[in-house]
C-alpha cells in the first residue's frame, strides 16, 4: 500500500538516523503534536503519521523492509543554510591548551518570494506591582494597546497581569474585541509586591492553549522589580517552555530589577532581555520586540551537542539578530532566525590535544533542530561537526576577517563581563582597571556618553567596592547594544 509520506521525513530524520534518533525525533513529535495538547487543524494527521513512522522505523525487521521500497536517496536543498568559520585553519600538535574561535551563521534558504509571516501566539506578563504606579504604568497600558491594534485575525493574544499574585486579564484567543479589551488595560491598577513564578505559569498555560508549531509561540514580560524565593521554580519553567518551543524575552525597566536573573531566564528559551532606561523607551523596546517576533522564519532553534575528551566549550554568544549570552550546556536554544537577519553563534573552545599523533580533532558534535512555522510537518535536524586538522606547523595564520571582526565587536562586552567577576571575587582594583581600559575603548568608537559611565563606575569601585545598579545595567545593555548593526543604541 503506498506510504502517505516519507516516513524518515515525517519523523525530520535522515535515513540513516539510530534507533535512538528514531526514538527521540517520535517522542518529541508526540509532545508536540499529541491530541490532548494540540487542537490546531491538520495536528492530528500529523500525529497519527508520525505513530504510524515510529511503528515502523523502531521495528528492525519492518525498517529494513520498509528501506528496500525506496528510491534512490537524492540530494535535497535544506531549509536553512549553514556556514561556519575557524580562528584556526589548523591546530599545532603540541601538549599546551590552544584556543578555537567558531562563527556559526544559520540563513533561511528562501527562493521566490518569502513565505508569509507566522502567525504569533503572544502572551505579555505586565507588572502591575506599587512601583509601577505612575509614568511606567501609563506607558505600558499604552504599549498593551498598541500591540493589540497591531494584531492580524490569525494571531492569538492573552495578557497576564501580576503583583505578588497573577491574573489571567485576557484569555488567550483571536479575533478579539478590541473596545473591551482596551478598557481592561486602561482600568490596571498598580498594587501590591512582584511574584513572578505565578505570572510565568499563567503566561505559559494560555499560550499552550493554542501551542502548534505553525506559530511564533512567546511570552514577554514587562517587570520593574524583583521576585524573592521563586526563582529556580521560574529558570524550571523556562526549561520546559523550551521544551515545548515557547520563547520566553523579558523588559527590565528602571535599575531595580535583576539583570541577571531575567537573563538566565530569557536564555534558557532562545528569547532575549531587554533593558529600558526610562519610560519614554517603553513603547519603542516593546514594538521592536513584538515586529521581530512577526519576522521569524525559526523561532525554535535547538542544538543538541557532545565535546570531545579534551575539549572545552568555554564561551557562546549570539551576535545577532539579538545579542545575548547563552548556556554551554548541551541542549542549548540558540534563538530565532528571522527573514530578513541570519542567526550569528560565536563559540569559544579549549582544546588540549591528547599524546600521541592524531590527523584531526572534533571539537563538537551535534545537530540543531529546527521549528519553521511555514512548514508545519517535523524539519530535519541540520548536522553540526566542528573539526580542525592537526599539523607540526607553528606559523600563525590571521583569522578570516568575519572572526575578526565578531571579536572586535564583542571585547567591549566581555571587558564589562571580565570586571563584574572580579568584582564578584572581591578584586576592586583589577575591575576598575577593566572598567578603565573599556572607557578607552568606548572613547576611541566616540561612545562619550557610555564611556563618562563607565568611568564614573570605575571610581565607585574605588570608593564603594561595589557598582550602582544604574550603572551596572547602562555598561552591561550599552556594551551589547554595540553590537547590534543598525539597531538604536541604549543611551545611558
């Protein structure tokens, strides 16, 4: 009887994937596509298809069976192009740790005209707690109905409100009438304290409502303040937000927040934070936010990687399209790839070759799965091995000009970065003179304005051993700012 479809295509597999691939790729779609969690039209289907391949793939006897009925295997044109970079054309066989810069770069391989924007599936989390009483509320009030205003009839939209406890304000669903629901925004009241673990969940339980991996599915959460106490239920919240292909971005408005919180949180999904300097900023930060979000060819992108014995992942930083530190743990979201913006990694690896002569090295191995919205059926997970030969030459090489480049652009963060850990070892002296040589940097690049902040810091380190929180979040959000091409800078 002739298959509905390629039932390694089903799955997003290669044909010659393990049994254990085999497993995960029909776990992870029955997660996803389960009739009990998924009422998108079309789901089902694609779940009982994916049944039926599992049955059959998992099967030696009917694998092999099933594999002689197929034609030939051809080349196919993947979705999304990969190209990646060395710092190194090679390493040096010697005993010593040498280090490896990659640049990974991910592009959406569109021919003709570009598939039509996905359709988003948002939930915003609005603090309503006392301290945003005044010109912070009436800006996001203000925001809320904006993005509702810009809402087409496929989007669905929900709003969770909070203080130090949450309330679902709109339940998600599309086609809403606006009238009313902008009443509701403009009736918000600010009260009470910040509890952010109750907001996530409600957030997260009203968008996987309608979860279906033909959407943009994101939370986005607007906060001045700090939660106490439930911050690990918050970052196991966020694993299986990711887990389930739901980004997770955070506006921090004002110092007071935790900038370091929200930013393991955001990472954790592939989704971003954002600082907000004043309430003017509000309205801008957010809409840029929200028009990225409608822009996503891949808003789910997973990589699933090992390191080789004597490797070290040491550093991973996504340069574009929003900058942000990531996890080196293996699984990593790596964040959206949009239409018009590749998606940019810089990885920084240790490698200690072990004795003995060896022709290569692996420095990683892994795959990275990916959820396109315009193509709802299982993508096949893109191959990433990074390796580099070893020779007995000891002449330097210039890195490409791309590696250059991505390093030149982020030693600015990463000297801010170098001074919060010495601060953190209690070293004030070496962090005032990272802070020090970063405001040369700044002044050279005709940064005046983030430059007098960061040497203004520089001395309170010298007089209070520690950084305002105004400033601590201007040097960090400027330096990353830096390195956003053609974006609006964060001002201090």
């Amino acid at each position: 009887m002739p298959q509905k479809q390629n039932f390694y295509e089903c799955l997003g597999v290669p044909r010659n994937a393990s049994p254990d691939e085999i497993r995960r790729a029909y776990f992870e779609a029955a997660r996803r596509l389960h009739p009990d969690k998924n009422v998108a039209p079309g789901e089902t289907e694609f779940f009982l298809d994916a049944q039926e391949a599992y049955e059959v793939l998992s099967n030696p006897v009917k694998r092999a069976s099933y594999d002689a009925t197929l034609p030939p295997e051809k080349p196919t044109a993947s979705l999304v192009i990969q190209n990646i970079l060395y710092s190194r054309k090679s390493l040096v066989n010697i005993p010593e740790a040498q280090l490896v810069y990659v640049l990974i770069e991910y592009s959406p391989n569109i021919e003709g005209d570009a598939p039509p924007a996905p359709p988003l599936n948002l939930c915003l989390l609005l603090d309503r707690s006392t301290s945003m009483q005044g010109e912070n509320m009436d800006m996001v009030k203000a925001t809320a109905i904006q993005v509702m205003r810009k809402l087409r009839a496929q989007d669905t939209f929900s709003v969770v409100i909070f203080s130090d406890r949450a309330e679902v304000l709109i339940p998600a669903s599309r086609n809403q009438e606006l009238n009313k629901l902008e009443a509701r925004i403009q009736m918000l009241q600010p009260s009470g304290g910040t509890e952010m673990f109750p907001a996530l969940d409600a957030g997260f339980h009203e968008v996987s409502r309608n979860l279906n991996n033909a959407q943009v599915n994101h939370l986005i959460m607007l906060t001045d303040g700090r939660t106490y106490g439930d911050e690990q239920k918050c970052l196991d919240l966020a694993k299986k937000a990711s887990e389930n292909g739901i980004g997770i971005s955070a506006l921090g408005i004002g110092h007071e927040w935790n900038d370091e919180f929200l930013d393991d949180l955001a990472s954790r999904t592939g989704g971003s934070s954002m600082y907000v300097a004043s309430p003017h900023d509000i309205q801008r930060v957010l809409m840029e936010k929200f028009n990225r979000l409608g822009r996503a060819f891949a808003e789910d992108t997973r990589l699933t990687f090992n390191l080789k014995e004597g490797i070290d992942l040491r550093y991973a930083f996504r340069l574009q399209p929003e900058p942000g530190l990531l996890p080196i743990e293996s699984p990593v979201s790596l964040g959206p790839i949009t239409r018009d913006s590749s998606l940019k990694v810089l990885m920084e690896f240790s490698s200690k070759l072990e004795s003995g002569h060896t022709e290569s090295v692996i420095l990683l191995e892994g795959n990275l799965a990916v959820t396109i919205p315009s193509r709802p059926s299982p993508v096949t997970p893109i191959s990433l091995v990074l390796s580099r030969p070893v020779t007995d030459d000891v002449t330097p090489l210039p890195p490409p000009p791309e590696i250059m480049d991505a390093l030149s652009r982020l030693s600015l963060y990463r000297l801010q970065e170098q001074a919060r850990l010495e601060v953190r070892k209690g070293d004030y002296n070496r962090a005032s003179e990272h802070l020090q040589q970063l405001a040369t940097h700044l002044l050279a690049q005709g940064e005046r304005g983030l430059a007098r902040t960061v040497l203004l810091e520089a001395e309170r380190l010298h007089q209070q051993k520690a950084f305002s929180e105004e400033g601590n979040k201007v040097i960090k959000y400027g330096t990353r700012a830096l390195l956003m091409a053609g974006e609006e800078k964060v001002k201090p």
